[in-house]
C-alpha cells in the first residue's frame, strides 16, 4: 500500500512492486494524481468495517455537561469503627438546670468533737457532662467528587469510651437560699473564760439618809473564821487536807489546818478557789472528817481555774471543821493574791 502526496491511498499491487515504473505503465490505477481523470460521482457507502483495537486514551476533555440524575444506590453496609478522635474543644456553658427536690433528711450522726472554725472552702465543682467520645483520626483528604444526594441518617453508634475529665468549669451562678433546717439540739456549756482583769474602783456615793431603828433583838454572841493560803498544795486521790497559812477568827479556835467551834448555832460557810491552772479536781468541807454533801463540788466534764461553793449548816460546840481537795494526783498552785480561802459566820442560834 502507497500514499502519494495528495493522501489519496493506492490499492494497486503491481504498482506497488514497481513505484519507478509507474507513469510508463499501460494501466492506470486511478488513484495518483497523474492518474487520475475527472472526479465522477461519490458512490454509493460501503459497509462498515470491523473495529479496529482501541486506541491510546487521548488527553482529558472538557468537562461535559451534567447528566441526569442517576437512581439511588443501595445502602452500603456500617463501616468499621473509627479511631478515637483528638479531644474537642470546651463547649459552652449550658443553661441552669432547675432545681431538684429536696432530699430526706439524713439520720442524726454522732457528735463529734467540736474542731476549730475551718476556712471557707471552694465551692463543689459541676458534675461530669455525659461522656464524649474520642474524635477519630482526621484521614487524607481525597479528591472532591460531585455532590451525592443526601443518605438517609444513619444508626446511631455505639457510645464511645468515656473520655478524659474535662477542666474544671467556672464556678456557677449562687444558688437560691434553701429552707431553714430544724433547730438542733442545745450543744454542751462551753468552758467557763478567764477572770477578766478587776475593774477600778468606783468613786464613793453620797452617805445615805439613817434607816429606822430596828427592832431590839435577843442576846447573841458573834463569831467568824477566815482561813487563807497561797501555798502550793500536792494532792493525791486519797485526798489532801488544806494547811492555812493566815487565820484570823473572833470567839473561835483553830490550828493550821482546822477551825474548832466554839459556840454551837448555824454558821454561813463558804469557799472560794483561784488557781494559777485549770484543773478537775474536786473540794469538799469535812465536818469531823465526814463530808458535807452541798459543801462538795467537782467539774467532771471541763476544768476550771476558779470556782466559788457556800451553804448554811449547823455546827455545835467542838466540832472541826477542815478542807480538802480530792481527785487526782497534782499539785495545786493558788494564784497570787487571791489563793485559797475559807470562811465562816456564826448568823444564828441553835433553835
């Protein structure tokens, strides 16, 4: 097969053999230009012929213009579950949720130990919003295909992992007054405070007009006992009788640690302890070394320093009277200047 210039295809096999020749040649193909007479009619269409192999892929045309809407693939199946994702970023604050009822009351513990005032603490922190699962890993991005036509929702997934616990949130808005609880019950008497530093002492008031005389009274002899110490004095839980070291009396007898009395007739006994130290120990007024029992006085439960105890009692002619700390093994120290003191007052006759 030849193609002369004009692209005009020679099918003539002799003249293939024999290019050289060919204007000499008595047969005329009828396809070169020097062969060829006038253009007759075009004839009629020969069949087709057969495909031929496909051809390289030309370059990419334009794009063309889009076609119809294709039907709605079916549903593929679930994917496989992602990786957990990167934690996502604080979301706002929710609004105020209202408030819950108002729980039983809880059943009364034991009391405690009353501890000292505590600071103020931070308000509770918000509870935990449900859990967010973890985001998963962000895949490469890929070409960006025409916009599908939007899938039906798909199943909900399984709950993620709980995530991380989230940052502390701000400190939410103050909550409503709740209602006044009931009244509890009367806590213990607190220990009794120190002995506030003495006054000073008042001016003088003006004399008061004389009172009417009262009426004449019967024969009486008067008698009084005080009885002081600053001593210290070691007591045991025996007991430990008290040794005066100053005793002044009128119509009565003593001795360092007893007072004996003279004239029978009911006496006003009191007796007052002002210590360096609180304590628990107990004191107590012996009457011919038995105790009077509302002339008896001990803190069980705190400790003093001072305390103050007087009644009335009868005392006839020879009895001793004594005083005595009991307890427990310690050594009182009397503070200065006000120490450890007994008195009696003779008010009446025996009736």
């Amino acid at each position: 097969m030849s193609i002369w210039n004009d692209g005009v295809v020679c099918q003539d096999e002799t003249l293939q053999n024999n290019i050289a020749s060919h204007h000499s040649h008595s047969h005329r193909c009828g396809c070169c230009i020097c062969c060829r007479g006038p253009q007759g009619p075009i004839g009629p269409q020969g069949e087709r012929g057969e495909r031929g192999e496909r051809g390289e892929r030309g370059e990419r045309g334009e794009r063309g213009e889009r076609g119809e809407r294709g039907e709605r693939g079916e549903r593929g199946d679930r994917g496989d579950r992602g990786d957990r994702g990167e934690r996502g970023e604080r979301g706002e604050r929710g609004e105020r949720g209202e408030r819950g009822e108002r729980g039983e009351r809880g059943d009364r513990g034991d009391r405690g130990e009353r501890g000292e005032r505590g600071d103020r603490g931070e308000r509770g922190e918000r509870g935990e919003r449900g859990e967010r699962g973890e985001r998963g890993e962000r895949g490469e991005r890929g070409e960006r295909g025409e916009r599908g036509d939007r899938g039906e929702r798909g199943e909900r997934g399984d709950r993620g992992e709980r995530g991380e616990r989230g940052e502390r949130g701000e400190r939410g808005e103050r909550g409503e007054r709740g209602e006044r609880g009931e009244r509890g019950e009367r806590g213990e008497r607190g220990e009794r405070g120190e002995r506030g530093e003495r006054g000073e002492r008042g001016e003088r008031g003006e004399r008061g007009e004389q009172g009417p005389a009262g009426p004449a009274g019967r024969d009486h002899v008067a008698a009084w006992i005080t009885a002081f110490t600053e001593q210290p004095v070691p007591v045991t839980e025996q007991g430990r009788i008290v040794e005066f070291t100053d005793i002044r009396s009128f119509h009565a007898d003593h001795t360092e640690i007893a007072v004996i009395i003279r004239e029978s007739g009911y006496y006003r006994a009191a007796i007052a302890v002002h210590l360096a130290e609180e304590t628990n120990l107990g004191v107590q007024l012996l009457r011919n070394g038995s105790p009077l029992p509302d002339l008896r006085f001990r803190p069980h439960h705190y400790h003093l320093s001072q305390f103050i105890t007087e009644g009335i009692h009868l005392f006839r002619r020879g009895d001793v009277v004594q005083m005595e700390f009991f307890g427990i093994n310690h050594i009182v120290t009397p503070l200065q200047d006000a120490g450890i003191k007994l008195t009696l007052i003779r008010i009446s006759d025996e009736v």
